[in-house]
C-alpha cells in the first residue's frame, strides 16, 4: 500500500480539464498530503499506529477519516443547532410556527448529514440554516421570495415515457436520484412541470426540467445580474499566482426553492415509477426554473462573505491591508502589476482570494502554500453552511489553474496572460479547414454551418483579440443576403441608398427577405481572411496572449488629431516627448473626418514601432473622434470599408509591435487644450509642445471628487437622508452594505449589514470597471440599497455599458452647466442611479414611465441656469 509521499507534488503540468464523472473518485492525494506532514502525525506513536493499520490492509487516513473525523463532524453541525436553538428561546420571541418551522428543517439536515461520507453528500444536502447570518436565516430555511408578474398556469399535461427501452433506464435512474434525495417530493401540486433528456457524451443523458413551456417562466421575473469574467481573474493575478479550483456539487440543487412557488413546479412520474399516483413537486431550484440561477448565485455571494472572513484577522488567508490603486495617468503607474488589487503590505503581495463563475471557483495566492490555504478555507466553509463541495473535481494549485470562464489564465516569470484549451484550438482549425475545403470545393457554403462556426469562433476570440478584423469575411458573407448590402456584403450608406433610387438600378439591395438562403457566396475577403487566420492557429498548441508582461516597465500616452487638410499627435513615453504632424495628401480629400482620424492614429504608432520607441510598450491613445475609438473595441465596423482596414493595420501593428494598446475619447476641447488640434494646424506653441506636463491632461487617476472639491455636497444634497461616500477600501465591504460582525461560537466570522441605506461610488476612471463589479455584487445580494455611480465620461470602455446595464438610470451633467462641474473639467460627468427594488409590479423602476418622465426633465434642465437640479434629482429618489 503506498503512503503520500512527502515530497510528492500535489499538481504537475497544465490541467486543462477537470474530471467531471459523476462516479469519479475524489484526487485523496491533495489532501492526504498536507494531512500526512502534519506535525500532529509526525510522533513515534502515531507511526506505530500507521504500521498497525496497514498490517490490516487498511489506509491509515481512511480510517482517522471515517472512524474519527466524519463522526466528529456530525457531532459539531447537532451542537451548533442546540446552541442556536438555545439562544433563540432565551430571546423570548421565538414564536411556535417557527420553531416548529426550524425543527423540521433542522432534522432534515441531520438526515442528510447522516447519509454523508468525508468525501461526497452522497444522500444530498440542505443548508444548514441556523449557521447563516440572521438576516438571511429564513432565506437558507424557506428559499428566497419570487417576483411575478401575471396568473399562475394551470398545466396538467401528463409526462410522457421515452420510446427507446435504454433512455427509459435512464430517465428512471436520474429522477430516482432527485427522488430519493427529497430534492423533488410531495406537495399541494397545482399545476406540472415537464421534462426530457439529451444525450451527453457517449452513453449518458442530461435531464432538461422545462418550466417554460408550461408557462411557469413566462410569469417569473428575475433582476439581471452580472457574471464575473476573465478579467475579473486577471485583476487578482500577478506573476507570483498560483492557481487552484473548487466546484460545488449539484450547483442549484443545494439551494430551497420558495415555497410559494412549490405548488406550481409540480412533477408527474407516474410514467416511471406507477407506485406514485400523485404528483410530486420541486423543492429545490431546479435548472429550468427562472429563478434558479439568481437565486443560486445570490447565496453564494452572501457565502462568500464568510469565506472571507474578517480582513484583518492574522489567522485568515484572505486577509489583507489595503485596496492599491495602480491607475494609468498615475507617475507611479506600473504596467506589471493589476489596476486594482487587494494587497499585503508587509509582502506587497496581491491577498489570497477567489472568484466565482456560476458553479467554478478558482482560489489564487501568493504561493502554493497559501493557494492551497486558501481553497481550504473556501471548503470548510462552504461545507460548514451546507454547500456542496465537489471533491471528484478538485485540482490542487498551480501556475494554470486549468480551465476557468472559458480561458486559462497562466502566471509566470514572463508575466500574466491567457490561452484557450487544446480541445477549443483544435475545433477551430477543424473549423477553418471546413470553410477553406467548401471554398475549394464549389464556391458556395452552407449559411447555417457558417453561423454555427461564426459563434465558436467569436468565443474564442475573447481570449485572441487579435484575430477579431479577419472574422469580417465570414461575417460578411452571412450578412450578405439581408437588405440594404452591397454586391460584397457591406452595409449600403444612405447616399448609396439614394443613388441606386435614383439611377433606377439594382433595386433589389432594399428587398426584405423573410429567411436567409440554405447557401450563401463568399464575400470577396473570405478567402483572405480565412488564410489569415489559419496562420494564426498553424501551431500545433494555442498560443499564450500576454495581458500582462513583466518586460513592460512604463506606459507611453499620445494624443492625436486630424483637423481639416492637417494631421498631428504627440506621444510621450520614457524616451520624452515627440511628435509629428502635416498635410493629407489628394487621396484623402474625399475621406470622412472618421477616417483621417484613425488613420493618424495608425501612421503614428506605425512610425513608433519602426523607430523603437514603441515597440513592447502599454500605449494610452486619446481621440476626440468616437467612431475611432468605437471601431477599435469592436474589431469592425459594417459601414465602411476603408475604416475596416485602417483597424486590420491598426491589430497588426498591436501583435507585430507586442503592445498594449488603449483607445480612449476623450472632450474637443480637451485635445485643443493639449495642443493636438493646435499641432494638426500647424501651431507648435500649445499645450504639451510648449512644455506643459502630459500626465496633466490625462487625469484617469482621479476621481471626480478629487477634481471637485464642491461635487460632494452637492451629491450629498440629494440625499433626504446622510449617504456614505465610498473611497476604493469600502468597495468589497461597506458598499456591501456590511456593517462589521462579529466571531461565532463555532469560531466562524459572521458579518452583519443594513437592510436600507444610501452608498455613492465615485471611482477614479480607470477604476471605473472594478467599481461597476463590486457595485453590481452589492445590488445582486441586497437589492434594497440604493446607489449612485458618478464617473467623468473617460475610459468609458471600460465601465460604461455595464453601468447602463444595472442602473435604472443613467445621465450627463455637461461640463460648465453647473458651478461643481464647471467647463475645465471638459468631459461630462455620467450619474448612474441604482434605486431599491419595488414591493409590487413592475418590481424595478428601470424603463417605467415615471422614471422616464423624471429622466426627460433631467436632460432638458441642464441648459437652464436657473433650474432647481436638485428638486428635480429628489424625485427619483420618491419613486
């Protein structure tokens, strides 16, 4: 029998993939290592007793585990409910209904952890209620109230049985598995759910609960809600990472469903198990339900907050010291390390923490010890509340960390970055090779197939940006058919429009057509394209995209204009300042000011690659042109030909240079105040040319409050009550809503919050997107807050649509209209306000019509002096 070695390497090579097998063996060696170098189990004694054990032919941790360990811990979750249920009586409003209430949940708990091994809920599970925070405890016992919005449905449709005799087995297998663990069971049904199965891998089948087509989900409404990303990853990432990987086991199921919703989740198995005459119901969220993964998520959130513990605490692996700020526009500004981290200072580390995506979370640290300490306390914790922990899927730390949101994100000595799987990089050279063979073949390709590969492809060029210009092809070649396009695909501009009217020819380009054709032809740059990017995926594995490199020391900021006939820009980097500026030539007389733009953008990094100055460097580019900086974010654009390949120069120069490269808008006026305008007409006298400092005109470092110091006042003055103002180090906890808390009896940090309460976010720019993430947390666990998001319109890349996408309103307060916003601040100041949700239909102000009224007013206010801002901004608040 062989023992864990204390050498052995928990984790070796990148893991891509973790098992997923339902039957899977958990990976013991993770634990069985740490466990064994314990200096509890390094005695003479406890050696003797291994070889005893052995002798037996029994594993020495096998047996701590299941003979001491797991008895042990069913002795803790029955004392934590006896001391709860002590201190509740003791307060004397502990009312019959819930007490009553509380005991049968509680002996379900310990029915579930009865039927529990040290390794998997092998019977299932129930949160462990009494252990919550008492703001959430009935959440944990009775499952989180539903929004609706009409009549509930009345479907009886009996479930039909499968007519292959092998997926019928099936079927019975997993709702026997749902059944039994009383996820599903009786109720006071009124109205059915339906089910059906797909297959899944060879085999297997994946049961889809369908609450849709009864029209369950039709009457449901959810809040939206914002998922983490890869560069929610990346920001706690730096060289020095190590990487690890959590899921929890039957991801929805852990979690009550709300008990007025029960009888209208009903399930009819009598079609696999006659000896159920009566309907049975959902007591859990089920996938297909509407509300499931709201409501899912939302708890884990409100986990997390004792995941991580207090922040302060020497004995949490999560703690740290403060929220650095490492901000473009900034002269301390560092390119290797993240915008925004939470950071140890007497290590100047990034703090172990974690981050999760639906069902996956990835614990990070500075080390592998302390990446390993931490997806512990993520575990315990986890499981202390009654989560499942899939230990079948756990991988121990590494510099990888496998597959998370669709990308591997790696740390090393060369710096950060990211690659996507083997598995995704071989499917799209398959892909590839499928177009180029029906190009060769005969001209023509399948228009379904071309969709079918035009959404794999845009997946994996989340984690390539560089090869979003060459999809334009294929895009262009499914758009072909659709009205108002050219004989080569691209939209038609009004002129053109007018023109072919008016010569009376080629009319059918405004023809609707109601479906597109079974095939389509190729856009003249198809070919091309795809060539293109069959060059980019020729190496065998994928290749590794740098987001952050350590051979990055510094950040160069340029500032370019194209005014009339003239061109000019100014960059300045470590070597200083330089700069150039002309004449367009006669082939640009007759090109838009959108083109002229973004071509002088083009020219001046091209010149600054050739010349060195440039190449490897983080390049913040400023423009007052949108059109440039639009393009440049999207990839493409699908009204102009000649603008698509000044962006497929402007990616090219990105890659052939190894740049990072930023496209910011920036106010008019700001760029004459800079000297751009001035140089592109040939003024040298102006702005940076006359020696004023660069950084001044880049305040993406600052916040509004920083460059107003009357703003905050008048933000104040909106308020009927006090509103907290929140710097960066209140952002992942008082912005919350959390209020402190406070250590358990079982020696688990339990956190406290407000139910109501007024947070203003006033980020600095280019932290604009780390503020946007932590507010849409904080709206997600306590809808009842109410924030306001005041940003200056910079960076807006960034942060901008995201905002739009969680506010119930959003406006601009134009630079000059008001004396806290006066003129020199250029660019307009964006307010997003966050209102509470309602207590009755329609549930959120967003899009209602009261807010739409007090929004139109808003926006015509800002041209009269002499309005009463103020009194009107009030409104939204008594909404």
């Amino acid at each position: 029998m062989r023992l864990p070695s204390e050498g052995a390497n928990a984790d070796s090579g990148m893991r891509q993939k973790a098992n997923t097998n339902d039957d899977a063996a958990p990976p013991t060696n993770l634990w069985d290592r740490q466990l064994w170098l314990h200096p509890s189990f390094t005695s003479v004694t406890w050696r003797r007793a291994v070889d005893f054990i052995v002798s037996f032919q029994k594993h020495p941790l096998d047996v701590l585990r299941s003979a001491f360990l797991l008895p042990y811990w069913r002795k803790t979750v029955w004392r934590s409910w006896r001391r709860y249920r002590h201190e509740m009586k003791s307060k004397g409003n502990y009312i019959a209904s819930e007490q009553q209430a509380d005991i049968n949940g509680a002996v379900e708990c310990f029915q579930y952890t009865s039927r529990a091994t040290w390794w998997e809920w092998t019977g299932g599970s129930k949160l462990f209620f009494w252990r919550w925070p008492e703001a959430i405890r009935h959440l944990a016992r009775d499952g989180m109230k539903s929004w609706i919005k009409g009549s509930f449905p009345n479907y009886r449709v009996p479930q039909r049985r499968p007519i292959d005799e092998e997926e019928f087995k099936q079927v019975i297998s997993k709702l026997d598995n749902v059944i039994g663990k009383g996820y599903i069971g009786p109720g006071d049904v009124k109205s059915l759910t339906s089910y059906f199965s797909v297959p899944k891998g060879i085999g297997d089948i994946r049961m889809v609960y369908d609450a849709t087509k009864c029209g369950l989900n039709g009457i449901l409404w959810v809040p939206s809600f914002a998922l983490p990303d890869v560069d929610t990853l990346l920001s706690m990432v730096e060289d020095c990472t190590w990487m690890s990987d959590i899921d929890i086991g039957e991801m929805f199921l852990n979690f009550p469903l709300d008990k007025f919703l029960q009888p209208y989740c009903g399930v009819d198995v009598a079609a696999f198990f006659p000896e159920f005459r009566s309907w049975l119901a959902w007591l859990r969220c089920a996938m297909g339900l509407k509300p499931s993964p709201y409501v899912a998520i939302r708890f884990l959130l409100f986990a997390g907050e004792i995941i991580r513990g207090l922040r302060s605490s020497p004995t949490n692996v999560m703690k740290y010291d403060k929220i650095r700020l490492n901000l473009p526009g900034d002269e301390k500004y560092d390119p290797r390390h993240p915008w925004v981290s939470k950071l140890v200072t007497n290590t100047n580390k990034i703090a172990a923490d974690y981050v999760g995506y639906v069902d996956d979370l990835r614990p990070v640290g500075p080390s592998e010890s302390e990446c390993n300490k931490c997806a512990r306390q993520i575990s315990c914790t986890l499981n202390y509340l009654g989560i499942q922990d899939a230990a079948r899927k756990r991988q121990g730390a590494s510099k990888t960390g496998g597959v998370w949101a669709g990308a591997i994100v790696f740390a090393d000595k060369e710096g950060v970055g990211v690659l996507c799987t083997q598995e995704k990089w071989d499917k799209a050279k398959a892909y590839l090779k499928d177009i180029r063979a029906e190009l060769d073949s005969h001209g023509l390709l399948s228009h379904k197939s071309l969709e079918r590969i035009r959404g794999f492809l845009l997946y994996v060029t989340r984690t390539y940006l560089g090869m979003v210009p060459y999809l334009k092809g294929i895009h262009l070649t499914i758009d072909s058919w659709r009205p108002g396009r050219d004989s080569d695909g691209w939209r038609l501009t009004g002129a053109e429009i007018r023109h072919h009217l008016e010569q009376g020819n080629d009319l059918r380009v405004l023809e609707h057509n109601k479906e597109a054709p079974i095939y389509v032809s190729p856009s003249y740059r198809l070919s091309d394209d795809i060539a293109t990017l069959e060059k980019m995926t020729s190496n065998p594995s994928p290749h590794r995209r740098f987001v952050r490199s350590n051979l990055v020391l510094s950040a160069c900021y340029g500032f370019g204009d194209a005014s009339g006939s003239g061109f000019g820009s100014t960059v300045e980097g470590p070597g200083g300042l330089w700069y150039r500026h002309g004449l367009w030539g006669k082939d640009t007389n007759k090109r838009s000011s959108n083109y002229r733009e973004l071509r002088n953008f083009v020219e001046t990094i091209e010149e600054g690659v050739e010349s060195g100055s440039l190449i490897g460097a983080e390049l913040l580019l400023f423009t007052d042109n949108t059109v440039a900086e639009a393009a440049f974010y999207k990839g493409n654009t699908s009204s102009s030909r000649v603008l698509f390949e000044l962006i497929v120069r402007l990616r090219m120069i990105e890659i052939s240079g190894a740049l990072r490269l930023w496209v910011i808008h920036v106010a008019g006026k700001r760029m004459i105040n800079q000297g751009a305008d001035g140089l592109s007409r040939g003024n040298l006298l102006e702005g940076v040319m006359e020696g004023k400092p660069m950084l001044s005109y880049v305040p993406l470092a600052l916040s509004c409050l920083h460059r107003s110091q009357v703003l905050r006042i008048w933000i104040q003055s909106l308020f009927h009550e006090s509103a907290c103002f929140l710097t960066e180090e209140d952002w992942f906890d008082v912005g919350h809503g959390l209020t402190g808390g406070a250590i358990n009896s079982d020696n688990v940090w339990i956190p406290t919050s407000v139910a109501k309460g007024y947070f203003v976010w006033t980020p600095a720019q280019a932290a604009g997107r780390a503020a946007i993430d932590q507010l849409s947390i904080s709206r997600h666990k306590r809808p009842t807050l109410t924030h306001l998001f005041a940003c200056p319109r910079l960076f807006t890349s960034l942060w901008r649509k995201r905002l739009y996408k969680i506010a119930d309103c959003v406006f601009e307060i134009p630079a000059g209209a008001r004396p806290f916003w006066p003129s020199s601040m250029f660019e307009p100041l964006i307010i997003g306000l966050i209102l509470p949700l309602l207590s009755s239909e329609p549930w959120q102000l967003r899009r209602s019509q009261p807010i739409l009224a007090v929004e139109r007013e808003v926006r015509q206010m800002w041209n009269r002096p002499d309005a009463n801002d103020r009194s009107v901004l009030r409104k939204f608040f008594k909404l």
